[in-house]
C-alpha cells in the first residue's frame, strides 16, 4: 500500500505539471490547483555552500553606475554529494639506536576485523544495507562498482562473517538484557530458506523487551532467532532458563512453556488481543469486501459489533499507555474490567445461536476453545505490565517481512542465524531511536582497543547516552 501511495503521488504531481503547461497555452482561466503538503525546512545543521549570482553593473532602467545594495532574496536547493571513497595509509616508522643497534618501532593498530583491510563505516554500511536496508551483496557489488571499486561478492561475503565473529560480545549483551526481563513480547514469522530442488519454510524468531508502556525504564531490546522448521521444540531452546511473562499469540508450539514442571517453572501466558480483533475486524471490513469483489453489505453486524466493543477496551489503553504499572492496573480495574465483562457475556450469549462452522462462531473460539484461553486473554486487567496486544514483537519483525520481497530466501541455516544475529543489533539499535548504522561503525572502531569490562558501555542506550554527554560538554 506503501508503495501504491508513493506512485499515486509522483503521478498526480506529473499529470499536475503537465496540465498546467497546457492550460497556459491554451486558456485564460485559473486552473485548479490541489493543496500542496508544506515542506519542512531543511536541516539547519547541515553546511550551507553560498553561490552569489554576478550583480549588475549598471541600472536596467537608466543605465547609471551608481548602484547601492538594498538587500537579497536568498533561494535553497536541497543537493547531496556523491560518495567518496579513500584509502587510509598507517605508517609506522621505524627508527635505529645508534647506541644498541636495536630497532624501535609503534605496534601496529587494532583493526576492527581479524584480517582487516575494511574500515569500520565501510563495514558497518555493508553490514546496514544487507540487514537493515534488505539490499543483497551482489546488488551492493554492483553499485560499488560503478562507482569504481572493484569489491566482489566472495570479498563482501567474507567482511560480513568477519564483521559477525567481532560483534558477538555485543550480541551476548544484548541477549542477556532482554532474557532478564520480567515480561517478554514474542512471535515469529515465515523465511524461506533455500534448500536442495527448491525453499523451504523456515522461521525467525523474536523475542522483545520493551518496559515503556508502563514506565518501567529499562532499555527496549530485541532477541532475534532463526530455525529450519517451527516445532515447539524451538520456543523451549530459545527461552531455556527463563521464567516470566510471555506475551504472544496462541500458537501451540508455547504450551510446553506454560505447563507445569518446566524448570525453573512455568512461563505465565498473556494472549494478544489485536490478534482476537483481527479475526472479528475481517468479517466486518467494508472496505475489505468491496476489494475483493463482494457485496459491500456482506457483512456482520455481529462481528462488527465485536469489534466495537473491541475498540472501547483499545482508547482505554492508549489514554494509559506510559502510565505506571499501579496506575494501569487501577485504570483497568475501573474502566476496563466492566467492558470485558459485557464483551464475555455477549460472546458466550451469541455463539450458541450460530453454526459451529460461521466464521464469527470461529472468531469467537478462538477465545474460548481452550481451557485457560480467556484466563490469558484478561491477565492484564491484573497486571498493569502486561500490554493489550504483542505488536512490539509485530513491529520487530516488520523489517525482515518486508525484506522478504528483495533477498527472496536465506541461502543456508547458517545464513539464517547471521541474518538473526544482525537483526538483533540493528532492531535493539532502532528501538532506541539510534542510526544503526552510526552505532555500528563507531562500535567496530572501538572495541578492539576496548577492555571486555568496558563492553557494557557500547550498548546502544549506554552509546546515545554517553554522546550527548559529549554535546553537552562539547
């Protein structure tokens, strides 16, 4: 839909040029002309190169020299300059004791690589545009060598494993940051990996800290994994050892989490309810229908009226979300409570009057099928850590549903587990509103003159922090 817009768009401000062009040549009346978005100004702490245009000499209207300047129009024009490319030379000189005839030489620098003759920004771009922009390694070889670097795939290939084997103390941190949460968001998503004679469906894995909805103040942080398959097997390795909050969908594959006698004991399971919505809000989408070919009016007036209900619970948490957990939780107790009641009386009331195969009658199982269903679907009434929905986990797996439609598939398992590996590190890095790729570059520059005590400080909540101490000391 994205995409659609941006061509909507650029055609209607070219058919827009195009008619005023010939409204010009061929009529007098004033040609309608469509509220323009205003533009933003340009950044103010970007350089301003100064072109002054040759003044004249003399006046057009008389023809006296005796000009005085009375002012300026001043017009900006946005440009960009092309990238550059250069070669750093390390010299070390060596120098002779006239005395002992011993040679004395400076060690030679640390590089951010084992057999490093890439920079860190160079690396941290090739590592951004693989993972976070979704652009391939033979896609960036090419456009390296337009612009004359000759840089092959097999050589990019081996700076991203390089670039990986650096960065694990960093992914060690970070995972050990989201595991000691109280309350985790979890989902996963489809990743066709490619196998002998065609894909397979294989699966990435996410697992999201994020504390802001209710204040908590630890920094947000995203575990990413990677599976040839999506056995229930798979949440056990990811979250072995750890206890808490589970919020996610009702994917069976979690049960073995819940159960009782999981050591170190069972994971706690809050249900999403955007997911609950979800099943309701397409058996009542007009716009929907109309699309797919059908009637308008086909619709139902149980179903919308589910999603009406729906929609009270939903303004309730967005009036609260920041709030602190005591405060969600009474707002909830006193505004949410009785909607959730109504709404569970309403189901239980109307779904015996439909088929068992009415979709509506499926929308509203899917709540009740199971025993404990709706017992995790209204945890958060009691629990003001606990979100609605698990969109966090939604919205850290955007990036690579996304990216699906450019890299096509993985190319191995292994290529999986790097494509998880980067993904943490780069979600962790946009969850903390920082420039992954800045963060990258200045972290692959640093660590390798960097003490393992000291690693802690290169997390990306600890990095932003520590540079704006250095804008303001600056």
């Amino acid at each position: 839909m994205e995409l659609q817009l941006e061509e909507l768009e650029a055609a209607e401000t070219e058919d827009e040029i195009a008619a005023e062009r010939v409204a010009v040549r061929t009529t007098t009346v004033k040609a309608f002309k469509r509220r323009r978005p205003v533009r933003k100004p340009f950044p103010e702490h970007l350089p301003r190169e100064r072109v002054v245009v040759e003044a004249p000499t003399s006046c057009r209207c008389c023809g006296s020299s005796r000009l005085v300047k009375m002012g300026e129009d001043v017009t900006e024009t946005f440009e960009v300059i092309p990238r550059q490319w250069k070669v750093i030379q390390t010299v070390r000189e060596k120098f002779t004791c006239r005395d002992c005839e011993k040679i004395s030489q400076p060690p030679a620098p640390f590089h951010a690589t084992p057999r490093g003759w890439a920079g860190p920004n160079l690396l941290a771009q090739i590592l951004f545009e693989k993972f976070g922009q979704h652009s391939p390694l033979n896609r960036q070889a090419e456009r390296y060598g337009r612009e004359g670097v000759d840089l092959s795939l097999s050589t990019l290939a081996d700076q991203v494993g390089m670039a990986a084997f650096a960065l694990e103390p960093i992914y060690a941190l970070v995972r050990a940051h989201v595991l000691a949460a109280e309350r985790l968001h979890g989902d996963d998503t489809v990743v066709p990996l490619l196998t002998r004679g065609g894909t397979r469906q294989a699966r990435l894995w996410t697992y999201v800290r994020d504390d802001r909805p209710f204040a908590g103040g630890a920094p947000p942080a995203a575990l990413f994994h990677f599976s040839p398959d999506r056995e229930k097997t798979r949440p056990n390795q990811h979250l072995a050892g750890w206890q808490g909050v589970l919020q996610a969908d009702a994917y069976g594959g979690y049960n073995d989490l819940y159960r009782q006698g999981r050591l170190p004991g069972p994971v706690v399971s809050a249900l999403c309810w955007s997911h609950a919505r979800r099943k309701f809000f397409e058996l009542a989408d007009i716009a929907g229908n109309v699309r797919k070919g059908k009637p308008a009016h086909a619709i139902s007036p149980i179903a919308l009226k589910a999603v009406e209900r729906m929609d009270a619970i939903f303004a309730i948490e967005r009036d609260i979300n920041g709030l602190s957990a005591e405060e969600r939780m009474d707002a909830r107790q006193s505004l949410s409570r009785p909607l959730v009641e109504d709404l569970h009386d309403w189901l239980v009331a109307e779904r015996p009057r439909m088929s068992k195969h009415n979709p509506v009658a499926k929308a509203i199982g899917y709540m009740f099928e199971k025993a404990g269903r709706w017992e995790a679907f209204t945890r958060f009434l009691a629990d003001g850590r606990i979100c609605l929905t698990n969109n966090a986990a939604e919205r850290a797996l955007r990036g690579a549903a996304l990216g699906r439609k450019a890299w096509l598939f993985a190319g191995s398992e292994r290529g999986g587990e790097r494509a998880a590996f980067m993904y943490t590190l780069i979600v962790t890095a946009k969850l903390n509103d920082i420039d992954p790729q800045a963060w990258l570059a200045d972290v692959l520059a640093r660590m390798p003159n960097m003490p393992a005590s000291r690693l802690p400080e290169l997390l990306p909540w600890n990095w932003i922090a520590a540079r704006e101490r250095e804008q303001k000391a600056a």
